[in-house]
C-alpha cells in the first residue's frame, strides 16, 4: 500500500513539475543573409535531385506520364474513397 501511494505521489509530482516548468515552444531560427541563401540553395538542389530519381525510377508515378488516365467512378460512393476501393483499384482485389 505504502508503496502505491509513493508511486502516486511521485506522479503527481512529475506532472506538477511539468506543468510548472515545461520548456516553452521553440522560437523560429534567424538565419543571416548569406545562411538563408545557402539553405535555399540546398533545398532547391535536393528538389531536382529527388525529381531525377521520381523521373528514373520504373515504379514512380511521375513514369506515367500522360497517358494514365483515371477510370470513372473508382468509389463505390460518390465522394468516398477507401481502403477497399484503393484495393480494387490496384488491382489486388
């Protein structure tokens, strides 16, 4: 019993001292000038690459091209799209 009532009390604690002294939000990074270049510069670089990879991989759905075209209706309901119609669609059902 004594035992129960510590781990309640230790509980509580925690919670308490959480509530009181939980770290705030992070605040946003500045970044200077010449810093938000580079990180853009380095987003824009990991864009093309990962379009290069969506275009060469055999499996990717930028390979379709423009011939995919979507057969109408795939839901069973208008406006209701799920797991099982997802199945059909694919063919593994």
């Amino acid at each position: 019993m004594r035992n129960r009532l510590l781990a309640l009390v230790g509980c509580a604690l925690a919670m308490a001292w959480q509530t009181m002294f939980a770290a705030a939000p992070a605040q946003p990074v500045k970044l200077s000038s010449a810093d938000t270049a580079k990180v853009l510069k380095e987003i824009e670089q990991d864009r093309i690459d990962t379009q290069k990879w969506l275009q060469s991989d055999p499996t990717s759905y930028l390979r379709l091209g423009s011939a995919f075209r979507p057969q109408a209706p795939i839901a069973a309901t208008a406006g209701q799209f799920g797991m099982a119609d997802l199945l059909r669609f694919a063919g593994a059902v």
